[in-house]
C-alpha cells in the first residue's frame, strides 16, 4: 500500500466517523467536535494530494487548507455563539428542544 | 455638633493623571525599600531569633511564678495557700491544695500548687490580687518542649523561684515590695511587741487577779472556818 | 443538584428556584486565604458574578459573654483583649468605660491621659494593618502588609513596656489603669508619633495613586446611607459612606472634648473611600497624640479608692460604648449586686458590620467579595466571640 | 511512510474516541487530540507551516472553545447521553456506513493512485506568502472581511445581557 | 555505512562557543568511538538540548530562590537564608519537600487527566525554549518558522491548565481554569499582533534572522534594537504586558488568584505534581522571555559596541536577568486586577495598540526607506502617543484618581 491511499483511507474513516458524530450526538457542541472532524478529513485529502499527487508548483493544496482552517475558526466561532445563545434561551444544548422557533 | 465642613484634596499632585503614574510611584517605593533594606538597619528589622534576640522590655510578663524567701523554697514560700489567685484566675489554671498536718488543720502552707501554663493566658491577674506579695510573672519565653502533661503544668518544684530571681528581673517592683514587706514586717514586729507587752500586762494583771482572788478565797476560807 | 450536603443544610435559599441548576454553589471558607480567619460565605455565583451570598459564623465561638457572667468582672478584662485582638486596648476602654458607668467610679485625669493615648496608638495599628490586609485580600504580594506590621511592631514595643505584653495588654482597671507609664515611655512615644507622618506618607504614595487599586476599589461595595444607617453601621465604614457619626463626637466619653481633632468623611462610601478615611483617621489619632502626650499630667494612674479585690457593684445596669478603630464598640452590664455580672453582652463593631455582606456584594465578582470582605475590617474573634 | 503509518492509526483512534466517548469534556480533549495529531501529519508530510498554523488554530483556539463553551453551559450527565446512544447511534452508523464504504469503493477504483508516489514538492514560506498576496489577495481579503464579521458577530451574540446594578445613586 | 568522523578543534574553547561545547565534545568522542555517523549526530542533539534544559532546570531553581529573596527585601526581610551558604540549598530542600509530599488525587478527580495536566504544562515550555537564539552560534534548534513553532507550542499551555483545573473535579480549579483560558486566548491576541510588528520589519519568521536585523548601532552607540523605535516602543510595551498575562503573574495572576479562588487550577494537586506547575510556570515565563528579549531588545546583541568582546550568550542571560527582575519587581508592588478589567484592559487597551503598532511599523519602513530618521519619527510619534492620551483621558473620565476625590471633615 503506498502512502496517499493510507492517508485517504484515514481520511475516509475520519470523514465517516464525523458523519457519526454529527448524527448521533444530541449535544450541540459535540454536533461541532464531528463537524470539525469531517472539515479534517477533507484537509487531510488536500495535503496528501499535494504532498503525492505530482509536482504543484501553485501550493492550492496548502493554500486551500490554510483558508479552510480559518473558515473551520469563524464556524466555530459563530456556531458556539449561536449555540451559547440557544442555551440562553432553553437552558439546555439539547438539540431536540430546540426545535421551536421561538424562544 | 457643628457641622463646618471644609473640602480638603486628600492628594498632593495636580488633577489630571497620566495612567501610569500611580504604579510608577509604588515602583519607586517598592524599590526604595528594597535597595534600602540592605543598608538600613530600619529597613529592615528582622531579628534572626535563635542567634540574635530582641531587648525584651523588663515589664514583659509571660508565665507566673511563685516567690519565696531565704534559700530554700519549702521553708521560706510566702504563699499561703489562700487560694485568691485560684479564684480570680480567668481561664483557672491554677490548682492548690492546703497542706495539713495530721489533725487537719491548715498549715498556711501550699502541699500542691500546679500551673497549667498551657491554658494560662499570662494576664498577671494572680500576681495583681496576691494580698501576700507571692505571686509575679515572670520573664522567661522560650519554654516549647514536647510534653504537655510533665512539662507544662508547674509543679511547686519549678515555680518556687528566689526573691533573689525577683530582684535580677525586675529590680524596680522587686525593691519595691521588698522596703513593703520590710516595712510590714517592722509593723508586725512593733505589732507583735506591743502584743507582746500588751500580753505581758495582761498576764501580770491576770496574775495579781488570781491572787487577789487566791487571797479573797483564802479570807474567805479564813472567814469561814471562823 | 446540590453535591454538598453541608451547603444545603446550612442555608435553605439554595435550594429554591428550578432555574438556578446553571449557579455555581461555592462554599468560601472557612477554610480559604482571605476571610480573615475562619470566616464562611457560601456563594452562588453565575460565571463569577455573586447571585447570593450568606454568611455563616460562628466558627470561633468561644463562649465569651456567658463565661463572664460566672466570673468576677475583673477575670472578664484579660478576655475582652481577644475580642479584637488586632487593638485589645480599647476592648479594655469599653469594658472598663462600662463598668465604671455601673459602679459610678471616677477616673483620674492622669488615667484618663493614658486611656486616650493607647486608644489612639491602636486606632493607628488598627488602620495601618488594615492597609496591609487589604492590600493583601487584593492580592498585592504581602509588601503593603510587612511596611504595616514593621510600624505596627514599634507602637507594639511601646504597648510591651507599657503593659507587659504585646497584644494582649490586659491594661485597663476599673477607675484607671494598671500601672503608670514607664520611665521615658513618653519621649519614645513622641519619637514614634513624629517618625509616623513620614510613614504614612510613603504608604499613601504606594497605595493610594495606584490605577490598580483604584479601579479595583472605586465603586465597589458601596451602599446608600439609609441603608448603612438601618444596618446599624458604624465606625469607618459609615463615615466613609458621609455620615458624620463618630462616638468620640456624638458622645464624648473621657476626655475626647478636650483635644481638637476633625471628622473625615467621604463621599460614595465605597471601598476606596473606605481606606482612604482610614488614612485621613491616622493623621487625625496623631494630631489626638500629639495634643495627649503634651498635656498628661502627673498624678494617679488609678483612682485611689478603686478595688482590684472583692470588687461589687452596685445594683443596676449599664452601656458602654466607645470609638472603636472599627465602630461603636459596646458592653452592656447588668449587676445585681454580686462579685458576677448578671448580663453581659457586647456590641461588637466587625459583627455588626458584616450584616450587609449580602447587599454589598450581590451583582459584583467572587474577587469583589473578597475586597469587600476586607474592607469592612473584621476580626473573627470579635465576630464569633 | 514511518511517521503515516504511526500517526493516521492514532488519529483515527483518537477520532474514534472524540465520536463515541460519552463524557462530553473527554470527547472535546479527544478531538484536540486528533487535530494535533493531524497537525503532526502535516508537518511530517512536510507541509511545516500548514501544520503549525493547524496547531494553533485548532488546538489553541477551536479546541479551547469547545471546552470552554462546555465549560459555560455544562453538559447533562453522561448517562443521559448513553442512553440517547442507543436511540440515535443505529440510524448514524446506517448513514455513515454506506458513505464509509462509497468512498472507498471511488478511491480503489480509481488505479492512478495506486501508483508510485511523486517526489515531494518544496514549500517555502516565502513562495506561499507571495502566492497568497497575489494570486489569492481577494481571497485573503475576502477571509479577512469574513474574520472582522464573525469576530464582532460572535461578541455581539456571546455578549451577556449585561446584569451589573447600577452603583446606588447616594445624595 | 559511514563512519563518523570529528576532529578537536581549539575554536571549540573560545568564550562564545562554551555552551555548544558539550555538543562539540560528546559528538567527538562518540565519533573516537568509531560510531556511525547518524548516531554522532543524534547524540549531538540530545547533548544540545540536554544543555538547554540542564541550563534553565538550573536557572529554574535559581529564580525560585531569587524570587523569595528578591520580595523578601522588598518587604524588608532576609528572606530564605538557612540552607545553605545564604539559602543556596534551599530549592534543594524544596524539591527533597515536594519529592517526599503525599500525592494526593481528589476522589471526584478524573486521574489520568489529573496526571496529563502538570506534565502538559511543562512539555510546551521545554519545546519553546528550543528555538531560542541565545548566542550566535547557539540556537539549539535553527527553525525557519521559529515565531510560529513558539506560538503554536504555546497554544498547549491553554489546553494543559483546562485539563489540570477540569480534571481536579472541584470548583476552585475549574473557576481557575476558565479564567485561564479567557485569559490566555485573550493575552495571545495582543502577543501575537505585537510580534508581528517585528515580523513586518525584519520580514522573517525565523528568530535568528530577527536577531541579526536588530545589528549594528546608530551614531555609533545607540544600539538598533527594535525597542528604541517608535513602533518597537508601542509593540514592545503590549508585548511586555501581554507576556506578563500569559506568564500568569502578578497583577495578572487571576488564575492562581489565591486570595479569592485559593489556588486556582493547582488547588487540588500535591507534591510533585504540584512542583511540575511550578516548573513549567517558570520555564513558560523564561521562554516568553526569552522570546521578548529576541524580538525586541536585541537578543544576543551587546548594547554598547565596546562590550562586543564579551560572548554574546552571556548578553543575552544578562538581559533575561534584568527582564526576571522587573517581573518579581512588578510582582512585589501591584494588586491583582479584576477579570472583567484584565478582559477589557487586553480588547479595549492592549489590541487596539497593538493593532496600530502595525501602521506604524508601516510608516516607519518608507520613511527610514528614504533615509530621513528625523521625518520618521516625527511621522510615527503621533501614532504612538495617541492611545496615551486617549488611555488618560478615559482614565480620568472613568475613575476618579487620588487626586480629584474629595474628602469633608466634620467638626
């Protein structure tokens, strides 16, 4: 096995494991930790296609991780606002009460 | 109550402060007394206690002891075994026993008269109610030891210290009570002399009584047989 | 929610209210840095804002009125000393000051000299160490608080060659004071008196332009006068507020009348104001001292008639009160005529002072519990007696 | 191939854990874990500033988030959780399963990359930073602007109502 | 496989190569060995970073007692002075006390991470203290990306102290843990803008290449360290202060704060657990001083050119000394600020300086580009002053100084 289909299976298993995360988790934040998990997966994919997938003299791969790692900071950001603002609201971060549109 | 208020500014500097300015000035101080504090005997005054020791003022009083008289402390206690301090004693501390002899009866005399000094607050109160100039705190602190029960309640063997002791630690109160008691016992020597005198007039008198009396039995007797 | 079963016992306001499962139950004390002994305040705190806060005391209960009703009223002084043992020396006023109004005794003018001058070189400790303490609750390194103690053990020199201890000096008698001033204890108090200034001018300049502390303590703990007054708030902590109460004014006792000596008072009553008056209060005790130590006479240290045995007073009651460096310090004493007093109660300062924790701090950060806490200036012993 | 072989078995591992771990602060630690161990990957594939700027972002301010917002709105109890589990965990593996097993089906079927793998390609800083300042300036801008917008954004929904009483207004 | 091969050389004995003398010595006996060469060079390494950590243990235990000594005379004492020839033995009898304490691990305590979370904090320290430039030869490991290998190490730190409060199962560590974090990731921002400055200006990551841009001396005595520019001043003070709060130390110590949260996250550890967060605090604050001394004050580089003979390590220690000491200084005068001041103080104060330290570095470049000092800092000054002024007038607006309350005195 040569090293980029290692790197992808990880990548696969990882992606597969946020997507877990994300559906089973009823705690909103946790919902969060799988969706940080799967935007990983994703990186992981541009680095190793940089890193084997032949001469790329542009950097888009790193260049493009760079810019989804700052996107995955404002996400996280934004979605624990809304979701310490949610639990201002309901006193939980259980994502099945809030299921109303008003608060 | 007049109430004149009059606005003082509580500060020295203008009005207006840079921030800043104020931790600058507690810098200055802290500094100050830190480069002073190795040349400055003011600043630093830490006493290193096993090696150096402080001028303990002659007034300190800590723990109580008893006075006595003379060389030897079984004869010459002026404790009589009253039992004021007993009483008056905030935390009651002190513990006596009258001696007795074997009718019962007090010898004014103390059999046990224990301290406990580890429940003793050194107030001096004992010292201050003593009617008989006996008990006086002493001056002596570094008294630690390991053993509460043996060695922090004092016994009479370890209490009974001499007036001689009194008069090294306190000169002024020691002389003081001394020309008192010396004067007291002059008193009582007068005293005890007028007594005596008074007793020996009592006597003759009663003698010249009784033989006046012997005599008015015997005329009486005389008179009787006549 | 509760986890601690001893929490929930001891303050059954925790437990209502379904919405508060989000407040965290602190438990400060009494086993904690800065209550000053052992203090306890159990916290609720949401984030670090105090939501409620109850105090408990009582962790150094000793017991002390009730011991002095089955004693003589002398065998009660050595015990007022650690009331307050930060200034045993006015406890010893207040209690003789009491029981001299009981028993109508008369206090020499020479005792009365004394008496004004240990008071006063207390209230200097008293105020100086609570800088230090302070400074120490705010979490300065313990400086402001050693620059206090090395004066606070010059003045303690002076009260060891006076009374033969240092803090528990046991000094007061009824109808005077136990013994008359050392020799040259005067001059060495004026020494200190005049080399005081200068100290406190370098603490002011350490602690009082500081931005840190200013923002710590400005607008903290502060309370509307009414609110003080009802408290039955006294001392420092009132003036600090503006309110002109001062027992050494409104109620002289002794022979406070005689030296010519200002109130300072503050404005908002918060816990700036509250140090700062406690400076401006030690420049006023030196002005006292100075005036004191010109004009002592000489005469009895004790009213000759005064009786250390066997001492009874007369059938009736009495209440004491004097400044102390913390508030209006009382005792009130019932006598029926025996060696014992029938009742005996105090009125102490820190006590009284410390029922308005709650309104002080709710709405403000656990750290401004603390500074609040140290600037009402309590001693434990004198809270839990 | 050694550092590959070591790590993406301890990503996984850890990302296993960060899924499936009941107890909420455990899970977030765990996903710390995993990006750092991602990092770790990164660098070892030679990506060094990528790796570095993974690590910080992720573990120095993503992570800390996430533990810090559980911290504030402290998580129901983890028994709650397990049982919800068992509600919510069969339908999510019958979800991710078949993508688990999509994906691997494109990735082998496609026998370029089975193939021997390329020389590593450099990446200096100075390159990179001179790309993203040309190439890339609107995207950096436009990253930029997006920055500035969530960071005020999220003060403004994270702010507390503010709750402080007014100091007593004392004559 | 090739054999290693060193030869001795005289040039090892020079003042400014002792520290990588051990290197030098291992390396060549490990080369008389007749060892492979691979292995020359790993033992090379260890001895490298063996010296560095040997170095600051050392300087570790060292500050441990100046510290105590340092406020002990500020507060007019003697400070530890019993064991030992002036107290020298005393982090000694320190760490025999620590070694022989109880562990103790509260019942509530998750135990593993209770462990994880001291070793956590000292690792990132070491790490950092790795890419340092002590001297100019001696940088342990020449990173290219230096700056962001510190920042990102750092990042651990923040980590390390949620577990160490979490894991404690209390609620004075967790109060510590969450002050922390909001500490340190606000404390970052200012830290991070501020080095970037100094990044602008020497246009490299790398510390090394920081140091050496920071070369030379104007008029022939003024050093050009980036402190003594308009914008180093700005940057440099944010940078101090920023360190200050990310070291967790006085009036920064909220986390620790011991006289409302009794000890913060390390309320509930013993022994030597208890000592490794001493370790690490004070080899975190080496490291962030160390990193302040590289961007700002010149690192290696002597201050007056007629010192140049003297090595340049020895200048860089010197300097650490003198930055220690206005920490323990700062330590024994100021109270502790409160936490919502400390938060507002770094986003409302700090960054915003920081933030306009950027502009000026700008101004500053194109100005000095044209080689006219005088209109660069006329140019730059206003930029620097405005937060002052601004910082005053707020200040006086918000909170009444000693000087302006008033006080009534009553008859």
């Amino acid at each position: 096995m040569n090293p980029i289909a290692i790197s992808l299976t990880a990548s696969a298993i990882l992606f597969a494991l946020g997507l877990f995360a994300v559906l089973s988790r009823r705690n909103a934040i946790l919902v969060l930790v799988g969706i940080e998990l799967m935007l990983n997966a994703a990186n992981l994919n541009f680095i190793a296609f940089w890193r084997w997938g032949g001469a790329d003299a542009a950097l888009s791969g790193p260049l493009f991780v760079l810019f989804s790692i700052a996107i995955a900071a404002a996400e996280a950001a934004v979605g624990l606002a809304i979701i310490l603002m949610a639990f201002r609201h309901t006193r939980s971060n259980d994502l099945n009460r809030l299921d109303s549109l008003h608060g | 109550m007049k109430d004149a208020k009059h606005q003082e500014p509580a500060g020295k500097a203008g009005k207006w402060t840079i921030p800043g300015y104020g931790l600058l000035q507690g810098l200055f101080v802290s500094g100050r007394n830190m480069v002073e504090s190795y040349y400055k005997k003011e600043r630093c005054p830490v006493i290193q206690y096993p090696e150096e020791k402080a001028d303990i003022s002659p007034n300190f009083r800590n723990f109580p002891f008893l006075c006595y008289d003379g060389d030897r402390p079984e004869t010459g206690l002026r404790c009589t075994a009253c039992g004021i301090c007993e009483k008056e004693c905030p935390p009651q501390c002190i513990y006596i026993v009258m001696d007795r002899d074997e009718n019962g009866k007090a010898k004014k005399r103390p059999k046990v008269f224990d301290i406990d000094i580890s429940v003793c607050m050194n107030c001096g109160i004992c010292a201050e109610v003593c009617p008989f100039d006996s008990i006086y705190m002493d001056g002596q602190y570094e008294m630690a030891t390991d053993d509460r029960f043996e060695k922090l309640v004092l016994g009479l063997d370890r209490l009974a210290k001499s007036t001689d002791y009194h008069m090294q630690l306190r000169p002024k109160e020691a002389t003081a009570v001394m020309e008192k008691r010396k004067a007291a016992e002059e008193k009582k020597k007068a005293a005890a002399a007028a007594r005596a005198a008074k007793a020996k007039a009592a006597a003759e008198k009663k003698a010249k009584e009784a033989k006046e009396q012997a005599e008015k039995n015997a005329d009486d007797a005389k008179g009787g047989t006549e | 929610m509760i986890s601690d079963p001893l929490l929930q016992q001891s303050s059954p306001v925790l437990e209502e209210g379904s919405d508060d499962d989000q407040l965290l139950r602190v438990s400060l004390g009494p086993q904690h840095p800065s209550t000053h002994g052992v203090f306890r305040m159990n916290v609720e705190l949401d984030g670090e804002t105090v939501v409620r806060l109850k105090p408990v005391f009582g962790y150094l209960h000793r017991n002390h009125e009730k011991i002095a009703e089955g004693q003589t009223y002398l065998s009660s002084m050595p015990f007022t000393d650690r009331l307050d043992y930060i200034c045993p020396l006015t406890n010893n006023w207040a209690y003789a000051h009491a029981v001299e109004k009981l028993a109508g005794i008369e206090v020499p003018e020479r005792a009365e000299y004394m008496r004004v001058i240990t008071a006063e070189l207390t209230r200097l400790i008293n105020h100086t160490a609570f800088a230090g303490f302070f400074l120490g609750d705010m979490g300065a390194w313990g400086s402001a608080l050693m620059y206090a103690f090395r004066e606070r053990e010059k003045i303690l020199d002076l009260f060891e060659d006076l009374t033969g201890a240092r803090m528990m000096s046991n000094f007061m008698r009824f109808g005077g004071c136990r013994n008359d001033l050392p020799d040259g204890w005067l001059e060495r108090c004026r020494a200190l008196v005049d080399n005081y200034e200068p100290f406190l001018d370098e603490m002011e300049m350490f602690l009082l332009g500081n931005e840190i502390l200013i923002a710590r303590t400005q607008d903290v703990g502060q309370l509307p006068k009414e609110t003080l007054i009802n408290g039955g708030i006294t001392g420092p902590m009132l003036r600090a507020a503006g309110v002109a109460y001062d027992i050494r004014k409104v109620d002289p006792y002794g022979i406070y009348d005689r030296f010519d000596f200002k109130m300072p008072l503050g404005e908002k009553g918060d816990c700036y104001d509250r140090l700062m008056i406690r400076f401006l209060e030690m420049r006023e005790s030196l002005k006292i001292l100075k005036q004191a130590i010109k004009d002592i006479p000489e005469g009895d240290f004790i009213a000759p008639k005064a009786k250390i045995r066997g001492f009874k007073p007369p059938v009736g009651e009495a209440y004491g009160r004097i400044e102390g460096p913390k508030g209006e310090l009382g005792f009130y004493l019932v006598s029926d005529g025996t060696p014992q007093p029938y009742r005996y109660r105090v009125r102490p300062p820190s006590f009284v002072n410390l029922t308005l924790l709650e309104e002080m701090c709710v709405g403000l950060d656990i750290a401004d519990v603390v500074i609040i806490l140290g600037s009402v200036d309590i001693v434990l012993g004198e809270v839990d007696r | 191939m050694i550092p590959l072989l070591i790590l993406t078995p301890a990503i996984l591992l850890a990302a296993i854990g960060a899924a499936w771990k009941a107890r909420p602060v455990h899970a977030a630690l765990l996903l710390a874990l995993c990006l750092s161990l991602v990092g770790c990957l990164y660098v070892a594939m030679g990506a060094h500033f990528i790796g570095l700027v993974q690590f910080s972002v992720y573990v120095g301010a993503v992570a800390i988030l996430i533990v810090f917002s559980l911290l504030i709105t402290r998580p129901s109890d983890d028994d709650e959780e397990k049982v919800r589990r068992m509600k919510t965990g069969m339908p999510a593996l019958a979800c991710s399963l078949p993508l688990l097993v999509m994906l691997g089906f494109t990735m082998f079927k496609q026998s370029a990359l089975l193939e021997a793998p390329a020389d590593e390609p450099a990446m200096s800083l100075k390159v990179l930073g001179e790309i993203l300042f040309t190439d890339y300036a609107p995207a950096v801008l436009a990253m930029a602007v997006l920055l500035t917008a969530v960071m005020i954004g999220a003060a403004l929904f994270a702010r507390e109502p503010s709750k402080k009483p007014e100091p007593p207004s004392d004559s | 496989m090739m054999l290693g091969n060193v030869e001795f050389e005289m040039a090892w004995l020079a003042p400014e190569q002792w520290p990588r003398l051990p290197q030098h010595l291992v390396e060549w006996l490990v080369a008389l060995c007749g060892l492979p060469e691979w292995l020359v060079s790993i033992a090379g390494w260890f001895t490298s970073a063996g010296v560095v950590v040997g170095v600051f243990m050392g300087l570790f235990a060292l500050l441990s007692l100046i510290e105590r000594k340092t406020l002990a005379r500020v507060q007019n004492r003697y400070g530890p002075n019993r064991a030992g020839w002036f107290g020298i033995l005393q982090p000694v009898a320190d760490g025999i006390k620590m070694l022989t304490k109880e562990d103790i691990v509260p019942a509530k305590a998750d135990w593993l991470l209770h462990l994880l979370g001291p070793v956590l904090i000292v690792i990132p320290s070491i790490l950092a203290l790795g890419v340092i430039p002590y001297g100019q030869d001696w940088v342990p490991v020449p990173l290219e990306l230096g700056l962001v290998f510190f920042f990102a190490v750092g990042a651990m730190t923040e980590i390390a102290v949620f577990v160490a409060g979490w894991a404690s199962g209390s609620k004075f560590p967790m109060l510590g843990a969450m002050r922390a974090i909001s500490q340190m990731v606000s404390y970052e921002l200012p830290l991070i803008i501020s080095a970037l400055a100094v990044v602008m200006m020497s246009g490299t990551l790398s510390l090394p290449e920081i140091v050496e841009s920071q070369g030379g001396y104007t008029l022939g005595f003024l050093p050009q360290w980036n402190l003594f520019t308009p914008w180093g001043l700005s940057a440099g003070v944010v940078f101090f202060i920023a360190c200050i709060a990310e070291a967790n130390r006085c009036p920064f110590d909220l986390p620790e704060g011991e006289s409302e949260i009794v000890a913060g996250h390390m309320t509930e550890y013993s022994g030597f657990k208890y000592a490794l967060f001493f370790i690490g605090e004070y080899l975190g604050l080496f490291a962030i001083s160390a990193l302040g001394i590289t961007l700002f004050l010149g690192g290696w580089q002597s201050p007056l050119p007629i010192f140049d003979f003297l090595p340049s390590w020895l200048w860089f220690f010197a300097k650490l000394a003198v930055v220690i000491f206005i920490f323990l200084w700062i330590r024994a005068t100021f109270p502790r600020v409160r936490i919502d001041q400390l938060m507002r103080f770094a986003w409302l104060c700090l960054i915003p300086i920081a933030l306009l330290s950027l502009p000026t570095a700008a101004i500053w470049h194109y100005a000095n580009k044209a080689n006219n000092d005088i209109v660069a800092w006329i140019a730059t000054m206003p930029l620097v002053l405005i937060p002052w002024v601004v910082l005053t007038v707020l200040f006086n607006r918000r909170l009444s100084p000693a000087t302006t309350r008033t006080y009534h005195f009553a008859e």
